[in-house]
C-alpha cells in the first residue's frame, strides 16, 4: 500500500470526490486545545486542530498512528483517543491552489488527551503550535469555524 499520489493525481482526486480524513483535538488536563497556525490551503494563515487524510488501504488505527507522528511527533493508538463525531469541511480553495477546484471533507474528529506536559513536535503543515483555552478559540478570529464546530463536543456546551 502506497496511498501517496502525484500532485495532479491528487488534484484529479480533490476535484472530483470527497476525502477521508482525521481531524486531532489534541487536550491537556486543564482542557487547552492543540492548534496550528496552517502554512498551506486549504485554511492557510488559520489556527486548526493538526490531522490529515487517510490513504487508501490504510486501516483508521494505521491512520491515526501515522497522523499522530507526523502532526505531533509521537504515535499515538486510536484506543487512546475517542471520537467526536463526523464533520464536514467545505473550501473553496485547494492544496495546490489550482483556480476553480474545491476541496470537499469528510473527517473524523477524534479527542486525544495528553499528559500536561506534552510537547508537540513541529510540522511543515503549521508555522506554529499553540495551547488554546476553549473561550479564547471562540473570541479569536484567527481560530477557523471548523475548528470551532469541536468546541460543543469538547466542553459539552
């Protein structure tokens, strides 16, 4: 299993059907919130929850460890997560930016607590990481609507 395709292979794909994903609500013990600033379309120059798409033949627990490596530096299992709930994400824009493509997902927004003392690693998704408290993602106008449709399954109101 490959999964990885050429850039126009996967415009062909961002153009013509949904993709799969899994969105990280990464959560320290006092309730802050993982989120990055995203260097790349969609949702550029936004704070986001770190994730990304599931690749075809991958299993969600195979997923989800690659993801969590990748986005945080560290695998983590799925077993330590719990599921949020089923989104939808709908931009206008595109990976590469391409003129008329949109980008259409599906993503599995997962909770995964973390010890207080949890240091993410960086990416070349995110120009940086933060610790959000839930009230400052709902005043902050950097933090995108998609990342605040989380907060009701997060705090429970």
């Amino acid at each position: 299993m490959n999964g990885y395709l050429s850039r126009d292979e996967m415009l062909a794909l961002v153009k013509h059907a949904p993709l799969v994903s899994i969105d990280l609500l990464v959560t320290r013990p006092d309730g802050s919130v993982l989120l990055g600033l995203r260097e790349n379309e969609p949702a550029r120059d936004h704070w986001f929850a770190p994730g990304g798409r599931i690749l075809k033949g991958e299993r969600l627990s195979e997923a989800f460890a690659r993801l969590t490596r990748g986005e945080l530096g560290q695998a983590f299992a799925l077993s330590e997560a719990s599921l949020l709930g089923v989104y939808e994400h709908h931009y206008e824009t595109n990976f590469a930016q391409a003129p008329g493509v949109s980008t259409h997902y599906v993503v599995l927004g997962h909770r995964l607590p973390v010890a207080a003392d949890f240091a993410p690693a960086g990416d070349d998704q995110h120009r940086e990481l933060r610790w959000w408290r839930p009230e400052q993602m709902t005043e902050a106008n950097g933090v995108h609507r998609y990342t605040r449709e989380y907060l009701p399954a997060l705090t429970g109101r």
